[in-house]
C-alpha cells in the first residue's frame, strides 16, 4: 500500500491533482473535519469504489460555527485521523490551517437562499454559508469526480448537492445512510461530548424517528401525528428540542402531510445537556 500523502497548501494538492490526472485516475473527495469515525471510513470506503484515488481534507471551519458554538472545543485528533485515513487506503489528506483556507483580505462567501431558512439554516445563522463556501472551496480546489457526505447532516448534503448544480460545478456528489452505533445513535464526532447520562438518553433521537419512520410504512400520512412521536421520545428523555419537522425530502420545504411516492424527511434536533445532537430518517409512505 502507497503512503499517505499530506498537503498543507493548494499549491500541494494541486500538483498531487495534476500528477494523478496524468496517470487517468478519477479522484473521489471527503471533506470533514476529523475526529473521523466509523461514518466517515464509509464514505472513504465508498469512495474507493467510486475513484481510483481518494483525498480526505480535515479543516475545523470556523466560518461554520456561530460564535457561541463549539470551535475551541471541537475534539480534534490529527495522528488518529491520519493512521484511520491510511488503514483504508487514502491517498493523502489536506490539512490547510485557517490562513491558508482564508488569507488576510479574504471576502468571498457562498449563500443559497431557500434551502437554507429553515432547520439548522433557522438555528445557526451563518452556518450554511461557512460550509458552502468552505466546500466550494474544496471543490473547486481538487476537482474531483465525486465527493462524499454523509446523510446525517441531511440538510447539509441538499444545500451542497444544490450548489454544485447551480454553480455547475460537475461533481458527482453522493450521499450515503447514516451510520449508527448498535443502540441507534447516529455517529457523530460531538458525541463525545455526553456524559453517560446523556449518552443513554440520547437514544430517544433515533427511537422516535424510527418510530415515524414505521408509522408512515404503516400508512400514517400526517405530519403533526409523525412528529408527536418524535416529541413523545424527547420528552420522555427530558432532551431540549430545538426542531422537529417533517418535510419535502429536497426542498426542505415543511409538509403539513405525506403523499404517496413522493420522498420525505423527518429531522429532529436536541440538546442533551449542553450538547445539540441532529438525526433524520427518510419516510416512504405506504401507497394504499
Ligand atoms: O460535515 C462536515 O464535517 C463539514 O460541515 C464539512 C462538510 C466538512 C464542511 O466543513
């Protein structure tokens, strides 16, 4: 197996681009911003499957995080991300630093309008437009065939799948299911945030969205009977909703019901203790 290559510059990856272009490969991108886990190996792996060669980046965003977020104290482990991106084959991995991503005098940003109003766009204002920049950045940078997100940030993978069209960009941009730990939680690098308190608790997320989700297969079609079982389980969890919604599964748009054949969301958020933690599920209504 090859070594990992590491790129602290455009300059780097784009060489590395060039060369692997030269040689006919198709390159597969992950962008995230490590403390990777097993969700994140999938999407390498799925990448591999896709491209002859797979770059990961690892950049903590700032422009991504409010100012009352998480940024100083986002978990971070480069020697870990390192050994986990080589044991399934990476290629390299870009760790620019944030004067790198956003150079004295930067002032671009990318904005989409209605895809990002609601759900985390409503709750983390400012949010969207520091990830969409910061991957149209990415894509711009490495250019690959595809590039890889996961489902669990549902909203996140419409507003880049819409600007990558928009901005036709031509990335083959694939979402895969999110993956969970054997309890239903979705992983996620913020878990290791809960207490053992809140880790048990938080189980209520994917508990009542299951729950929606085999409510609708069975033939339930409205959207407040859906999201009241969603409640039924953060409450009982004594979790702090932020969000609960049923929607359109691309246009985010809010549903008052389900039509049959039509593709569906449920999305919740929650605090558990300090913690926000974000699900979803998609929901199929069972024709009649
Ligand atoms: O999902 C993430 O880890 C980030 O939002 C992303 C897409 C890498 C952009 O910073």
């Amino acid at each position: 197996m090859s070594t990992l290559q590491l790129w602290r510059t455009p300059a780097e990856v784009r060489a590395w681009t060039a060369a692997a272009r030269a040689r006919g490969q198709r390159l597969a991108l992950v962008p995230t911003m490590g403390f990777l886990h097993d969700g994140h190996l999938a999407l390498m792996r799925e990448g591999a499957a896709r491209a002859d060669a797979v770059a990961v980046s690892v950049f903590v965003n700032p422009a991504q995080f409010g100012p009352r977020e998480d940024l100083s104290r986002y978990p971070r482990d480069v020697e870990g991300d390192l050994a986990k991106c080589a044991s399934v084959g990476v290629a390299g991995v870009y760790l620019p630093d944030v004067a790198t991503v956003y150079p004295p005098g930067y002032q671009t940003s990318v904005d989409l309008e209605a895809l990002t109003t609601g759900l985390d766009g409503a709750s983390r204002p400012g949010h969207f437009r520091g990830v969409a920049t910061v991957v149209t950045k990415l894509l711009a940078l490495f250019r690959p065939e595809v590039a890889l997100f996961g489902e669990k940030d549902y909203q996140q993978l419409q507003v880049i799948t819409r600007l990558n069209e928009d901005l036709e960009l031509g990335v083959d941009i694939v979402g895969l299911p999110t993956v969970r730990e054997e309890d239903g939680l979705a992983r996620s690098s913020r878990n290791v945030y809960l207490d053992v308190d809140e880790r048990r608790r938080a189980t209520a997320l994917s508990r009542g969205l299951f729950a929606a989700s085999a409510r609708a297969a069975a033939g339930e079609a409205d959207a407040a009977t859906l999201t009241r079982l969603i409640r039924v389980e953060l409450e009982a969890a004594g979790a702090r909703e932020d969000y609960v919604a049923v929607v359109d599964a691309r246009s985010l748009a809010p549903l008052t019901a389900l039509t049959p054949g039509v593709p569906a969301r449920a999305l919740v958020a929650a605090f558990f203790g300090g913690t926000r933690l974000i699900d979803n599920v998609p929901l199929l209504l069972r024709a009649p």
